[in-house]
C-alpha cells in the first residue's frame, strides 16, 4: 500500500464497527487480473460514513459484497486477509453465522430498487419476512415495527405502502423501502451499493438527505459505494479512492478532496463536469439566425384513452379502473434550434425529452403539429419518405454496449450510412477508416468486432456512424450516461469539437444539468412533456426563473463543494 | 470466456460421443453402395442367419442382409430428416420473423396460424398428411416440415423482437436502411445461435418421425428405411431379436448423438447459461 499517508489518524475510525485488514480476493484464472481485491485495509466507525469511490471494474462492488460473502464462490473467493466485525472475522465465519449477521447485523441496500424486490410480494410483507427469521415476534408486533420504520424513512401513507406492490411504487419510494428493510434490525453496519445512481436526481438528493439523517439518528456505520464525487462531498466523512483492485487514496472527507494526494484521484475530481456554464463561443443571437429545427405544437401520446373493451367496463364496473391511462409524453411542444447551436434538453426520466428526440428523427411518429427539419415537414412522414433526410439528422445513442450490432465489423457499421447514401463501398470503407481516427481511435479498428472495444470506444464509433452521413443535426440521446466520469469528459469533449468543427447543429438530451452547461449554450427543460423553461445555460443557472428548474438545480449533489473548488481556483492560493 | 468456440464445443466429452456416432453414420450413408454392396431389397442368402454367420448382421425374413439394410436406411433416413429440418427452419422462421418484426396485426395472424398448427397432435398430422398426399419420399418431407415448423417460428418470433428493440436496429432505422435489410443484416444474424441448437435438435425429432411413419409402413416406398427395418421384423421379435434391435439401436444412437451435440452447441453457444 505505497501512496498511503504514514499519520495514521484519519485512517482509522476512533470506534471501528468494521475492520478490514489486508483483505484479497482472487479471480478466477481467465480473468484478466489475478485479484479483484488486493490488501485493502479499512475501518469503518460507529456512525460514521466511509464512501468508497472507483469506476466500474476498481473492485468497490466486490469488496462490499466480500464482507458479507456473496461472492459467487468458487469463481472469486477470499485468498487471504480478515473481516472484523466487532472483532469477530466474518472471513472465516460458517455459513449459519453469515446467515445471522446477513440483515440483522450487517444490511445492504443495492443499486436497482425494481430488481432487489421481489415483485409478487408486498413490500410490507418482504420486510415483515426479516423479522420473522431473525426474531421471535408475534404477527402485531412485526407490523407495528415494519410501519414504525416506513414512518422513519418518510414514506407517505406507511399503513398503505405495507400492502403495496413494488410497481404500485415509484422509484424514490422503493428505494426508501429498500433503506427501511436494511434499517429495520438496527444493524450495526450498512453497505449501501450505488443506491441513488439509478435514481433521477431530485429524488437522489431526498435519499441522500434521508441516509446522512437515519444514519445519524440511530449512529449506524454506513459504507457507502459510488462512482460520483459530488455525492461524496455530499455524504462522506472518510473517503477510500480504489482503482484496480487497489486502495490508491483514504483520507478524510476534507483532504482527499480538497488536496488530493494520488494523481488518480485528481484525475477523477477533474472529471466531474463543473455547474459553471461555459462562455459561449458566440452570443446566440436569436433574431437572425434561422432555425434549422422549428417545432410547433407536437404532441405524441402513448396509450389512447378508452381502448379496450369498453363493453366489458360497463358490465362490470369494476374492470373501469384498470384500464391504461394515456400518456401525453410530449404535450405541445414549442422549440426552435438555431443553425450551429447546441441545445440540451434536460429533465427527469419521464419528462418526454427522449420521445421528443425520437419523434424529431423519426422513430416515433408525432400525433400532431409540426416539425420543420431544414425546411421539410417531418410529421406524418413514412419511414420511406423519411429515407431522403436521413442524411441530414443523425443520432448517438446512449448504450454503448446495445447500439453496435455484435456481429458486424466496426468499419462496416460506420461504413453503412454512407453506402446506403449512395457512396462507393470502397470509398465508404477508406471514409470509416478516417473517421475512426477523427473520433481517437485507429484506423486498424474497422478490422475488428464492437466487443473489443471498452464502452468509451464504442460511444465514439457510435458518434463515427453518426457523422458518416455528413448530417447537419446531431441528436445525443444520453451519450455519457453510461459511462465513466473520466470516459464521459473525454467523449464530451469530443462531441463539442467535432460540433465546432464541422458546424452541427446539436441537441443533446440529458438528465445531468452539469453534462448540459458543460457541452451546451442552450438549455430546455422539461417536465411531463412540457416546456417549463428555456433560454442561454448561464441566465438560466444564474436565474433560473421556474420552480422546477430551481429544483433540478439545487438537488445537483456536490454543488457546495464544488463552488468552493471554484473559488478556490480563482483566488491564487499564496 | 477466452477460450474461442471452437474449443469449448470440441473439449465436451458427451459432443466427441456424439460427433463421432454422427460422423460413422455419415460416412456409412455416403460410402453405403461401397461398405454393403448387396442390394437391401435382394435376397441374398438363406432367411434367419443370425448375426456374425456369414452375414455381418445377418438376414431378415426374406433373405435380405440387415447390414445391407442398415447402411442404406442410414441414406434415406438422414437424407429426409435433414431435408425435413431445412424446410422447417426455413419457412418457421420466414413466420417468425415477420411475425416478430412487424408486430400488430400480421403478428396477430401469423401466431393464430402457428398455433393453429401447435393444436393438432403433430404424429396424427404428419399420418394424415402422408395419407392424403399419397407415400413417397417427397410427402414425407412435406410431413414432417409441416408439423415441425410452429416451434422454430416461436423461437425466432421471441428473438426478433427482442432484438428489433435494440439500439443498434434503431440506428439502422435512422440509417435508412429498409426493413428487409435490417431483418436480414441486424437482426437475423444475433437470432442465429438458437436456431442452430433448435435446429438440430430438431433433427432428431424428425429420424424419430421418419422411422414411425416408415414403421407403420407410411414411408417412402422403394427405400429402405430403419423405421421400415423395424416394422418388417416386429413379427419375429421372439425368433429374430437382431431385426429389430439392430435397427432400434442404431435409431437410439442416432437420436442421443444429436440431442448431445445439439446440447453441446446450446452450451457453446450460449456460455452464460451454464457454471462449469
């Protein structure tokens, strides 16, 4: 463990609840380490908040699930090292033991609040079934204390939410009942896997709140893994920075992120896109310009009202209650984009923004009013009379690993637009080569196959597919999500360059407002299907005139930290 | 998961079983007027040799040699459950695709039709058919395609629409490419490995198929056929056990050898299904 600071103050808790003392797990012999986890040394105090923070593949994800020994054994096991738990080492525990602490001792709350609940059951009664195996309390008693827990974790209605489904929920509230089912024990130690990550981020700023508040109230240990620093400026009291497997950086909250010792970690702290909005390049002026994109009035509805058999809901009016609810995903859109600006479009997921970008390349076909793409009407087009334009908007989705077709060479998927725009195979073929070198790859890639490559290489084929047709509007579905902090700057800023050098137009869709003013001039945000807001990134983050917006933007974890990062650049230090 | 295909497929003791059964049958089938030159259908020696006197495996009823026998059977019967299969997988996955590409309302008629065939028990099906159509080697074909077909249009119906979903399809859209492109270059090919493993197991079903309708004497006429072996010799069970065991070994061989390597294919394939 070289890097390490030698004071050993900070890295250790003064109460530790969890103590991990060199701890190695092995992979098996195809992988492409010999170890997931190599001598990490930890603790974890009573009360305290330690974030362990890595991109995927760092090991973060193993190394919690090793302390309550879930590895899926004997592919990756524990080669060597201890797990103290109060002094007992989980490590070399039987697996009855692991049972009695697995929930009562130690809990865990993962990522995905829809796949961690079992979607046949009440939530009510999934929590009432820990109690039933860990104590011996009557029926009443359970209840009681299941409803006094969904009270804690703020759920509305608790007596209600006992005998609701997972998909009654919404996904703030399943992962609050998540939290309830890791707290009803009182554990001693919670391990909490990304659990705001797949969260839309007004509800993670409310779960984050919610955790700092229980962990306080009842002074748990709570170990808390994620890939984003501003939650951990949010959260942490200690940090632990792993990176292949390795602990590179563990400090207090303050000295890692303030005075980063190990470059890795300064890397990573620079990744994470500022709220400040970038200078435009050139101040939109909106009276000249033309708009290349004019939308009036789009509306697209998903589920029609009164389908289904009417007949049947009037004989039984029971039945009238079930039936689907229409959907009005965009609801009478207004949007005009400029000729060479780029444009986000931010909102939750819900808001209609990637329906709207859908409709306006032609995936979905818009219900009503218009869309005017350089000149053309492209409501109620077919997808023949579509084919002429395609070369004039093009799309970069947003999984990379789903949007290359796993079968098909890298230089064909690239060259495929340009054929099926009538350009030569072979010229088509020499065209991909020297776009894959546009977009920071080599030339020599088109020989090989999209698994080959990591997800930060795909998205940036998928941008050369895009560019192919030479379009003239750009349409980024989420291009980063997926993707590391440190890959997401760098295909980032790919996209501004590529924009400004060949002139496109942009419209990017995200859900991020710093991915939004880091990339764009522009910004639209919606909520259920509706303009709430739009205008230059830098009035509306100064200003932002719309409750919502104000909302969005005060719910960005890290923004303290941050603006003071800012500061901290601006004023030279002495 | 480093280990290419080929390598995982080849190190699997119960596929080398199978391929090696298979690859004797084959052989056999090809080089059949070469290893058993005497007619099937001739008589060629006295009725009732029992096996290794004078005769491999010595004569039916007749006179006629069960090795002579075996060996041309092994041409008919592989040739018409493959040719069988082929058609099947073919037009079952012309429905299924479309079915599952288009959706609505052609999907909604192209699965009534499928289940429609799904309903009617498939062996009582493939008698009428042969029944109607007159026995010859063609209806047999015709037979069994028809009633092995609805299974491999679900399977493709399934995959394509999970794949038309996918990304990589809707940038094809954006593309421009057309629907036949798009079936035929995107989504077609990532549908190829359950169809193989359905494929071949598929085979199987159909020697199954083949011999029954052979047994029951519904099978090409002209040619012999272990499902004809079989039917021929029941009547001598007790005095001639070697003419229907012979027969009835070599079907059960062949069977298990497809089902093992078709399997074998399934795990190859698909690497994530199994722990090793």
């Amino acid at each position: 463990m070289t890097g390490l600071p030698s004071n050993s103050s900070p890295n250790s808790a003064a109460d530790p609840v969890l103590e991990i003392r060199d701890l190695c797990v092995a992979l098996p012999e195809w992988a492409d380490r010999s170890m997931a986890v190599k001598n990490v040394s930890l603790t974890v105090g009573k009360g305290e908040t330690l974030c362990v923070v890595g991109e995927s593949g760092s090991g973060k994800s193993v190394m919690a699930r090793s302390i309550l020994r879930l590895l899926p054994e004997p592919h990756l096991r524990i080669a060597s090292g201890a797990i103290l738990l109060d002094g007992e080492n989980l490590a070399s525990a039987d697996e009855p033991r692991m049972r009695q602490i697995r929930g009562g001792q130690i809990s865990m709350v993962f990522q995905e609040p829809m796949v961690s609940l079992n979607p046949l059951m009440t939530v009510g009664r999934q929590i009432d079934e820990i109690l039933e195996v860990h104590t011996d309390w009557g029926k009443a008693e359970r209840r009681r204390r299941v409803v006094a827990t969904f009270e804690d974790v703020r759920l509305p209605q608790p007596e209600s939410i006992f005998g609701a489904y997972p998909h009654e929920l919404s996904g703030g509230q399943r992962q609050r009942v998540m939290i309830a089912m890791s707290l009803v024990l009182e554990p001693k130690l919670i391990i909490a896997d990304e659990p705001t990550t797949a969260l839309d981020v007004t509800t993670e700023a409310q779960v984050l709140t919610l955790m700092k508040e229980l962990q306080q109230r009842h002074g748990t240990a709570l170990m808390f893994i994620t890939h984003n620093f501003g939650v951990v400026a949010e959260i942490a009291d200690r940090v632990a920075v792993m990176r292949f497997g390795e602990l590179v950086e563990y400090g207090s909250v303050d000295d890692v992120l303030t005075r980063p010792q190990h470059p890795y970690t300064r890397a990573l702290i620079d990744a994470v896109p500022s709220l400040v909005p970038r200078k435009h390049a050139r101040p939109a002026d909106r009276s000249t310009a033309t708009p290349i994109v004019k939308v009036r009035d789009l509306q697209k509805t998903y589920g029609r009202s009164g389908s289904g058999p009417s007949w049947l809901a009037r004989l039984v009016p029971a039945l009238a209650g079930n039936e689907r609810k229409a959907v009005k995903a965009v609801n009478h859109v207004d949007l005009d984009i400029m000729q060479g600006s780029a444009v986000a479009l931010v909102g939750e997921s819900g808001s209609g923004k990637s329906t709207l970008a859908r409709c306006l390349i032609g995936l979905e076909r818009a219900d009503a009013g218009s869309a005017i793409l350089a000149g053309d009407e492209i409501v109620g087009r077919s997808r023949s009379a579509w084919r002429p334009l395609r070369s004039r908007v093009q799309m970069v989705f947003q999984d990379p690993f789903a949007s290359l077709n796993p079968r098909t060479k890298v230089g064909d998927i690239i060259a495929r637009g340009a054929i099926l725009q009538g350009e030569a195979p072979d010229a088509a073929a020499a065209q991909a080569r020297e776009l894959l070198e546009l977009v920071g790859l080599e030339a020599k890639a088109a020989e090989r196959f999209p698994h080959e490559f990591s997800g930060g290489q795909r998205q940036r084929i998928g941008i050369a597919r895009a560019l192919a047709v030479k379009p003239d509007i750009l349409i980024a579905d989420e291009p980063v999500s997926a993707l590391d902090v440190s890959v997401q700057k760098q295909v980032l800023d790919l996209l501004d360059d590529l924009r400004r050098r060949f002139g496109l137009t942009m419209l990017f869709i995200t859900h991020d407002l710093r991915v939004a003013a880091h990339v764009c001039e522009e910004i639209v945000v919606l909520k259920n299907g509706t303009i709430v807001e739009q205008g230059a990134t830098a009035e509306i983050f100064a200003n932002p005139q719309h409750e919502y917006t104000r909302t969005l933007l005060s719910s960005v974890p890290g923004r303290d930290w941050q603006r003071q990062l800012q500061q901290d650049a601006a004023s030279p230090t002495p | 998961m480093t280990k290419p295909f080929w390598f995982r497929f080849l190190t699997n003791l119960r596929v080398l079983f199978g391929l090696t059964w298979l690859a004797l049958v084959i052989i056999g089938a090809i080089a059949a007027p070469l290893i058993a030159p005497l007619d099937p259908f001739a008589i060629s020696g006295q009725p009732f040799v029992r096996p290794f006197d004078g005769f491999l495996f010595g004569t039916d009823s007749l006179g006629r040699s069960v090795w002579s026998g075996l060996v041309h059977g092994a041409r008919t019967t592989l040739l018409i459950a493959v040719i069988a299969t082929l058609v099947a997988v073919a037009f079952g996955g012309l429905i299924g695709a479309l079915a599952g590409f288009y959706g609505g309302r052609i999907d909604n008629v192209l699965m009534r039709v499928t289940e429609f065939f799904q309903t009617i028990p498939s062996f009582i099906f493939a008698i009428l058919l042969v029944a109607v159509l007159a026995p010859s080697a063609t209806s047999v074909v015709i037979a069994i395609a028809t009633v092995s077909w609805p299974p491999i249009a679900r399977i493709v119906r399934g995959e394509v629409m999970s794949l038309r979903s996918r990304e990589f399809v809707q940038a094809a859209i954006t593309l421009g490419e057309g629907d036949f492109e798009i079936l035929f270059r995107q989504v077609l090919p990532n549908a190829l490995s359950p169809l193989i493993v359905t494929g071949s197991l598929l085979v199987a079903t159909a020697i199954l198929t083949e011999s029954a309708l052979s047994f029951l004497g519904l099978g090409a006429p002209n040619f012999m056929s272990w499902g004809f072996m079989i039917g021929a010799g029941r009547s001598f069970l007790r005095d001639a056990w070697w003419l229907v065991a012979i027969p009835g070994i070599a079907i059960l061989l062949t069977v298990l050898s497809i089902n093992l390597v078709g399997e074998g294919l399934n795990d190859a394939l698909n690497p994530r299904l199994r722990t090793p």
